[in-house]
C-alpha cells in the first residue's frame, strides 16, 4: 500500500473553521495535476472534517472523479496512529493500492519528521504540500516523491 498525504490549501484567516482562498483552490487544482504527472491515483480518499480540507479533497477529487472522500475524525501525528491506521486500511487499499489523505500541518510535519527527509524540500509553512509514502523492507516506510506546495 502507498499512502499519499496532501495538507490543505491556503485558507482564510478571519473565520472559525475557514474557508480556502482562491488561491487554496488554485493550489489543490495544482496538487492534483502533479499527483496526475506521477501517475498517482488512489482507492480511497481520507479527509478530515474541516472546510479547508474537504475543499481541498474536493479539488483533488475533481481531477479524479470516480474517487469519493470519506470523513475521519483526525489524521496520524504519532507513529501509534500510523501504525493503526496502516492496519485499517490496508485490507480496504489492498497491498498495491493507494490511500489519498488531506489533512492539517500536524500530519505534515509528523510524517516529514518520521519517515523523512523528502527528497525535495518541503517547507512546513507551505500549502497543498504532497507526500509520497512507499513502505520499504524494513516494516517502516519512506517519503519517495513530494509536492513542495507554495506559500499562502
């Protein structure tokens, strides 16, 4: 199985649960044509339930129509989250498959720090970031490809 981590667009600043910009829009729309050049295309979507990145899968999802998202209550920022959420999904994603997850900077950073380095930089205050995850021998995993995003 393959995860692919994507952090949501740039979001507005003035509201509780914000909304992406325009330019978070353009962003996701971006992340998507990348994830589309890399032959990416997942079996199932993970989104959790902020506005900013529902959005974001939403733009995603738009250059991969048959792909539905799925709302969950948090994403991994620990290595125990990792590990239970590998386990839960693997069987739905099948070992070759890949799993989409669109989350908060918490995840972003968390993976960068456990499996990393990227193999492009990745700065943590940029948005619509994509992380490649490859599992490799060891029973751990590897970033293999990323997406640098861009600034708000």
């Amino acid at each position: 199985m393959r995860v692919v981590f994507v952090r949501h667009g740039a979001r507005r600043s003035t509201e509780a649960d914000p909304a992406l910009t325009s330019a978070g829009h353009q962003m996701a729309a971006e992340t998507g044509d990348w994830l589309l050049s890399h032959r990416i295309v997942a079996r199932r979507c993970l989104v959790t339930p902020t506005l900013r990145t529902r959005q974001t899968a939403e733009g995603l999802l738009g250059r991969l129509p048959e792909l539905r998202a799925e709302l969950v209550p948090f994403l991994p920022e620990s290595r125990d989250d990792w590990d239970a959420l590998v386990a839960q999904e693997r069987p739905l994603v099948g070992d070759h498959g890949v799993l989409l997850a669109v989350g908060h900077h918490p995840t972003l950073a968390f993976l960068l720090r456990c499996f990393g380095p990227a193999p492009v930089s990745v700065p943590l205050d940029h948005f619509a970031t994509a992380l490649v995850l490859d599992p490799i021998f060891t029973g751990s995993w590897a970033i293999s490809a990323a997406w640098p995003g861009r600034t708000g």
